[in-house]
C-alpha cells in the first residue's frame, strides 16, 4: 500500500485556514471569534481528508468488497477534531501553523461541541469498532440515528443531578455531509391488504397510516496513518412535506408546519423516557426508523452496483449491536419478499446469513420487549412477518424438545404472561447465523441461563468477542505524555498493534524509566487536579492517592459500596488520630438515568459526604470526595490518564464487560474490582499481583441468591459498616434530615439486590491494601507498568479481527489513493 505525504507547510495551513474562516464562516479575524477559528481549522482539516474519503469509495466499488454495516442505536464519537489530525499525523504542524497565527490548538480544540449520541459504553464501543475497521482497512459503515439532542448535559445543583439539553448542533457541525438525494420513505402505523399477484401468488400490501422521510448525514471516519476513511451515516427525520399551503391559506398556521414538526420529532432526543406509552412508541419508532432507512440504503447500494439481491448476505455482513436494532430482521424481510418478491424461504435464508446479534446485557430488564398491542398499531406488516417467524421457528423447536411444551412457551418470540410482549432478544437469535457475547463470563452466563434454550439448540452460533478500546484515542490523543514515554522506550508501532506494549515488561524494573514513568503520571494528575477545581471549586492534592470511579450510575455498578468505604474511612480519621494513610482523593462521575430514582439519590449523597468530608479541619488534607459532572469522552480523556486506582466493583455476574476498565489499565491505573464481566481476563492478562481482587464470584451470588439473603444481618454484625450507613441514617450527611436518604438506606438494609452489604468487609480490606502497596512508589510504579504492558489483548482491533475472521467473513481492502494535493481546488 503506498503511503500518501502531501508535501504541506504552515504556509499552506494558515492561507487556507484563512479562506475557510472567510469563504465557510464569512469572517476576517477582526470579528472572528474563537469558535470561528475553530469551524475554520476543522473544514481545513476535512479538505485533507476528502480525497481519502472519496478514494476509500471508489476502492470497495472498483474490489467489489464485502462490507461491514454496524447497526447501532448509539455512536459516542467523542471530538473529532483532535483525533482526526492524529490519524492523518499532522497533529503538531497544525500546533505551530496555529501558534505561528497567535493561537492555542487547545483553545480551539476546546470549543469543538461533543455529539452525545450515545448513554456510555454501547455507544462507546461502537465508537472504538469504526476507529479500528477505518485502521484495519475493514470496509464498513456505520449505521445510526442523527439525534438532534444528544444525552443530556449533567450539572449539579444542590448535591442533585440536573439534566440540561444537549444542544450540540446548534452551531453547525463541520464534519458531517447531508445526503438529501438518498433520502428513503419510512412508513407507520395503518394497516395491511392482501392481493393476489400476476403470477397467482398472494402478495401483502402495508397501507401507512403516515409516513416519513429519513434523510442521511454521513461523516469521515479516518484510519490511523493510512489513507482509509470510512463512513458514519446517520439518519435524521423529516416530513415528507414540510409545509401544508392549502391549510395555510385557510388561516390554519401551526397546522401548515404540524408535519414537519410530528415527523422532525422522531429524531429530535436520544432514549426519550419510556414510562409513558408515548416514549414507547416514540423509542420503537426511532429503532424501526433507522434500521429500515439503513436497510434501503443497502438495498440502494446493491443495485447501484448490479448485485442480485440474492446474494445480499454476500455483499453485506450486518453487526447488529444489542437489541434496539433487531428490528431489522423482521425489516428484512418485509423489503425483500412485499417490495422485492421474493420468496419466504429465499428471503429466510439470505435473512440469517446477513444478520449477527452481539448480546450486550445479563439483566433481563434490559431485554427489550414491546407490547403487541404496540407493535400491531404502529408496524402491522412488521408483526404479522414476526408472527410467521415465530410460527415457523415454534415447529423447529417442537422438533427438537420433543414435546417440552415448557420450553417451547419460553422460547417464543411472544410471551403470553399477562400483557403479550414480542421479545427481540429471541427475534435476534432466531434471525441470525451468529451470536455473541462481549466477555468470557459474560457469553458463558447467556450460555448458562440468560439464552440457554438458544444455546441447546444452536450450540454452534455462540462466541464470545471480548470487548476492547481504540489505543488511538484512549492513549495516544488522552495520554500524550506517558504515550511519548512508552514510544521513546519501544518505538510507535504500539498505536496500531497493541500487542508491542508486552515490550515495555523489559523496564519493569529498570529505576530510570520508572522515574519517567511516575512523573508522567504526576504531571497528569496535576493537570486534572486544576480542571477539577475549575469545574467543582474543589482543591486536591496531586500527591494523595487518585482513586476513580467513572462510569454510568446504577445500583449494578455499585458507587454506593464506594461511598459507604470513604465514610467509614472518614470515621475512621475522626476517631483515630494516630491512624496513618496516604492521602486519598476519591473522585466520582457518571450519569444517572433521569428517571432512576436511586441511582439520582446515589448521586446526592456522593455529592454531600464530599460537602462535609471536604469541609473538615480534621481531614480536609488526608481525604477528598469529588464529583464531577457530564461524565463524556472529552472528560474521560482527562480522567482516564490521571487514574491511579480504578474502581471496577460491581457484583459479580451483572456487567456484561465494561470497557472503562481497559482504558484506565492501559493508563497504568491498578484495578480494584470484582470477578466481574472484562475484569476476569484483565486480571488474568496483567497478573494476580498487579490486580486488587474481592469480592463473591458469580457463582457464589448465586447461591446467596438463592439460599435466602438476609443484608440486615450484615449491617448488624459488622459494626464498622453499621456505623457507616448509621451516619446516614441519622441524617450526619443531610443537615439533620434523616428522611432525605432513606429510600438508600431502606434498599440497602432490607433488600441490597446487588450485594452491596455482603461484599463491603471484603471491599474495606482490599481498600485498605492498596495505601501500604503505594507508599512503595517502585513497586506501585512496576504494578503500572506491567498493566500497560500487559494490556494489548483489550485493543479493539484484536476484537474487530475476530469479528472479522469468525462471523463477518470480511478482509481488508487497502486503499491507495492518487496523489492530489488536498487544498488544489480550494
């Protein structure tokens, strides 16, 4: 593959950065602001890139490549400006061109909106898996939903989480094109006719209710250092007519423009609340809106090229990521046999060799399931496909059980208890040629009890794909100093094969580089411990120990297992003057859903131990508590790098996998976590002695589970955790209200789902290991290392390349694009 280098200069970059700010932003730098700047530097970049873009297009048409469509509810992107001048290796001569103009490449970095397309690690990872297939020269796109507000902006009033709107496009996104002319009709509601075909067959007519139009936003996604560059396509929701004249001219003015606002609402915010009926039917149409608009596409693309539909599967290997896209098997089809015709076993056979079904949940409320009710209003041809699948696949079942009439009813894509729901877990399982889990534990428990009935009867569709994160953003762009440290000891090969970090182990114990490697961690922390205090108003010491847990709020993932270990070591201070531990700085992120009462309640109490912990004479320089809110990519760059301790702590058998404690292990942060999702194979991977380990295993919460747990006998007999939760209690952290934290306490006490209270005494002895491991900065130092160097398996071009190897049967396509310099026609 030939390398493209545009012989490029600052010159170069500063004369059209100036033509951008003036021909796209139409300013001259007397009005310009620094936003300006910014929109102006990041369409100069996208210039460098258009030429990779269009040549990487023009490559898969010409090789006829198979290509890898992600099907994904959520793509948390993170900036993209940053990341896109590393790929292209051009990082630090844009830096001086910029300085050369008097400005800070941070200063505009700072201003770049982050598209908040996702609630955490689903639409992270899929994120990390463009990333990776744009470096491995993967044809892929990725399909997605262009959500005019994003996840909510997180502030803190109070102690308490406010959601406010997401508004990141509201001053324009450089890096995204409309593509009005593949824009695809999507219909809703109505009803079905059936009729018969000229050539005597019975065909199935599906008569909208209303309809819409899905209109693609695509965006580059750049390989790192080769000249791929592939394609996020994003759909966003529009009428079909957007304006009404003859209602206008009768005087009906808001009923002139009411089409456009019902069908804009589609996509207007990401997960609306689903309690009501309405947030439903609005989530359900959002998942069928852009499967279907994604499936058009294909099928656009398929006879653009003058490939027969048949060989679909051929040309199209279809990841679907969780349930919210399983829709699309039923979509399928319904384009295939009503608008193609198609035979049904035809159009089954091309079906399931498309789609495979990655399982991202052990919690059976995360399953989704739809009311039948709902799905019969809103998708009527949808549901009568889904009930012949079903009544197909029932009979295959029957086959097999021989008359286990109990696990043909457990089986069914419609459960009959009470209300009757369609379950699109057993819709993608049904549909697919492959399934998987995203960890070791993980995929063994969907094997053991979560799709078991599947399993026994396709053992041979089940795999596990351990999850991983991109080095390119979670290292090389987060962490540039121990980055720099790492190539200046091993080279740069690192950044697209992970692997080469095991050549760090060589300096384990090598006192110079170990220097190094500390004060990059140093320097690190005092650059966080400033952006805490402007963000919190917080001071803290970058000596303490920094100990983080940043992850989305939820009982699963236990934040208040941590918070009770910092009250009882704040107890512990109080009454013990002689106790001597380093100082630690506990530091909390992440997001609750706006409707999860207790996660929010976790949120506040976080947020007032700080308030009284922080404030005390008594221990104000050995402890602090600090919450930091918005937890998002652009944070996590920062918290990620400044990590010391990683709190991986939720009850074993619950977390899928987790892929924040990747990229905190491959910053050199030591786990403290349970046997849990990912956090098994890390530890395997860096070592028993580099891993601070607790906690019940899967198996054993089970048999707690089920010989009857009784979380009041663990409060009365450990006297230390009773003390803890009694502080609460009595309302020590409440100004006196002994009511405000009860619901917490009460769920604690009398119920504990998640085994925060029988797994605290272990947890308080692990936490106390860790202060006597640290004051040992040599060997703390070696235990860093050898986690970063250890680390290479949780790269997600390793997963990518099982993906590839073992379900999408898809090889790399290099790209080698003319030489044109980027700016010729600007």
């Amino acid at each position: 593959m030939k390398q493209n280098h545009y012989p490029l200069t600052t010159d170069d970059i500063k004369r059209n950065f100036f033509r951008n700010l003036a021909n796209v932003q139409g300013k001259f730098p007397a009005l310009a602001s620094t936003f300006d700047y910014y929109m102006a530097l990041s369409y100069t970049v996208r210039d460098m890139l258009m030429a990779r873009w269009v040549g990487t297009a023009t490559e898969y048409v010409e090789k006829k490549s198979r290509t890898v469509a992600y099907l994904s509810a959520e793509f948390l992107m993170g900036p993209h400006l940053a990341s896109n001048l590393l790929n292209l290796g051009m990082t630090e001569l844009v830096t001086q061109a910029m300085a050369e103009l008097g400005l800070k490449l941070d200063d505009l970095l700072g201003e770049e909106p982050e598209p908040g397309l996702g609630n955490g690690g689903l639409g992270r990872l899929a994120a990390c898996f463009l990333d990776s297939m744009a470096t491995m020269n993967i044809p892929s796109v990725g399909y997605g939903i262009r959500y005019e507000f994003g996840i909510f902006e997180q502030v803190i009033f109070d102690g308490w989480q406010v959601e406010k709107t997401d508004k990141w496009l509201f001053r324009g996104n450089p890096w995204e094109i409309v593509r009005p002319e593949w824009a695809v009709e999507i219909k809703l509601g109505g009803h079905t006719e059936r009729y018969v075909a000229e050539n005597g067959e019975t065909r199935v007519n599906w008569i909208p209710g209303w309809s819409v139009k899905g209109v693609p936003y695509d965006t580059p996604i750049l390989g790192y250092r080769n000249n791929a560059a592939n394609t996020l396509r994003l759909w966003q929701a529009v009428a079909p007519e957007s304006f009404n004249f003859e209602r206008f001219n009768q005087g009906d003015y808001y009923g002139a423009v009411e089409e456009k606002v019902s069908s804009e609402n589609l996509t207007k915010i990401l997960y609306p609340n689903d309690g009501p009926l309405q947030g439903k039917q609005l989530r359900l149409e959002q998942q069928y809106f852009f499967v279907s608009c994604s499936l058009q596409d294909m099928l656009r693309i398929m006879k653009t090229q003058r490939i027969r539909l048949e060989h679909f599967h051929e040309k199209f290997a279809v990841q679907l990521n969780d349930t919210h896209p399983a829709i699309a098997i039923a979509e399928l089809m319904r384009l295939l046999v009503d608008e193609h015709d198609m035979s049904w076993d035809t159009a089954w056979n091309v079906t399931r060799r498309t789609f495979a079904y990655t399982n991202h949940t052990l919690l059976p409320e995360a399953l989704e399931c739809w009311p039948v009710e709902l799905m019969e209003s809103l998708l009527p041809r949808l549901m009568e496909i889904i009930y012949e699948i079903n009544s197909r696949f029932l009979e295959q079942v029957r086959a097999q059980c021989l008359g286990d009439t109990a696990k043909v009813i457990r089986m069914s894509m419609i459960d009959e208890n009470g209300a009757r729901m369609v379950r699109m877990a057993h819709l993608a399982c049904a549909g697919s040629h492959a399934i998987n889990g995203v960890a070791a534990l993980h995929t063994e428990l969907l094997k053991r009890d979560v799709l078991k009935d599947f399993y026994s009867l396709w053992p041979e569709k089940f795999s596990n794909k351990t999850n991983g994160v991109t080095p390119r953003r979670w290292m090389a762009l987060c962490n540039p100093r121990l980055s720099k440290v790492i190539s200046e000891a091993i080279g740069d090969t690192w950044v697209r094969n992970l692997g080469k970090l095991q050549d760090l182990q060589r300096f384990s114990d090598d006192a110079v580089f170990l220097n190094r490697w500390d004060d990059a961690k140093r320097l690190n922390k005092h650059d966080f411990a400033l952006n805490l205090y402007k963000r919190t108003g917080v001071s803290v010491d970058p000596e303490s120990i920094f100990d983080v847990q940043a992850k989305r709020i939820h009982e699963y993932k236990r934040q208040h297992l941590n918070i009770l270990y910092v009250i009882a070591l704040y107890r512990k201070l109080k009454t013990d003057p002689h106790f001597d531990t380093h100082p630690r700085t506990f530091i909390f992120a992440g997001k609750a859903a706006p409707g999860y009462h207790l996660a929010k309640l976790i949120i506040k109490l976080i947020n007032e131990v700080g308030r009284v912990v922080n404030r005390d004479p008594a221990t104000k320089d050995r402890l602090k508590v600090v919450f930091l809110p918005n937890f998002n990519v652009t944070n996590g760059q920062q918290i990620y790098a400044a990590t010391e301790v990683s709190e991986q702590i939720s009850t074993a058998g619950k977390e899928a996998s987790g892929t924040g404690n990747m990229k905190f292990a491959m910053n050199g942060a030591l786990t403290i976590g349970t046997l849990d999702g990912a956090n098994i194979e890390i530890r395997e991977e860096v070592g028993e002695e580099n891993f601070f380990l607790f906690g019940m295993t899967a198996e054993e919460v089970r048999l707690t589970y089920e010989r009857g747990y009784a979380p009041n006998d663990a409060y009365q007999q450990d006297a230390i955790l009773k003390d803890a939760i009694d502080l609460i209690r009595n309302g020590f952290f409440s100004h006196g209200d002994t009511g405000l934290f009860r619901d917490l306490t009460d769920n604690l006490i009398y119920s504990d789902p998640y085994l925060v209270l029988a797994d605290f005494n272990a947890y308080r002895e692990c936490q106390d290991s860790i202060d006597s491991v640290y004051r040992d900065r040599m060997r703390w130092n070696k235990m860093s290392v050898l986690n970063t160097a250890r680390s290479g398996k949780f790269s997600s071009d390793r997963t990518i390349a099982e993906y590839c190897r073992e379900i999408w049967k898809v090889e790399s396509v290099p790209i080698d694009v003319p030489e044109v310099d980027p700016f010729r026609l600007v």
